[in-house]
C-alpha cells in the first residue's frame, strides 16, 4: 500500500472506477448476449428488440469511454447483420 496521501486517494479513485467499467461492459456483453439468443431462436422481434436495447448499451459505454469508438461501431454492425439475416 502506498504512503503518499495522494497515492493513496488514486488507489481508491481507480478502484471505484474499475467496478464502475465493469458494471458496464458487463451490461453491454449480457445485451450482446440476448440478441445472439434471439437470433439462435430465429425469433426476429425479440432480435429487433434485443439490437435496440443492446446498440443503446453499448452507445452508453462508448460515451463513457468503457469502450473505444471503432469497437463499438464494430459490436453494433455485426449485431445489425445477425438480425437482418433471420429478419
């Protein structure tokens, strides 16, 4: 453990902001995750519903900064083909 007192407050900063990044792109994957099941069920409007909450989840983390802009825009296009096949 550190003994400098600002040492010490960025320890707590980072730790705070690695459960809030976490928290994050846990949300997004488990949005992921329900379009992929959708689509494995051939069922298109929960996979249109899924892409919708799932393209906003990973908006969010890309505002935040969780996730860089290209990975984002590469989550949300393979996403929106997946659907577009069974749609």
């Amino acid at each position: 453990m550190a003994n400098i007192k600002s040492a010490k407050k960025r320890v707590l900063v980072i730790r705070t902001k690695t459960l809030r990044n976490k928290m994050i792109k846990s949300a997004m994957k488990t949005a992921i995750r329900k379009v992929h099941q959708a689509c494995d069920a051939s069922d298109a409007a929960a996979a249109k519903a899924a892409l919708t909450a799932a393209v906003s989840t990973i908006d969010k983390a890309k505002t935040k900064g969780v996730i860089h802009k290209n990975n984002a825009s590469r989550k949300v296009s393979r996403l929106q083909k997946m659907v577009n096949k069974i749609a």
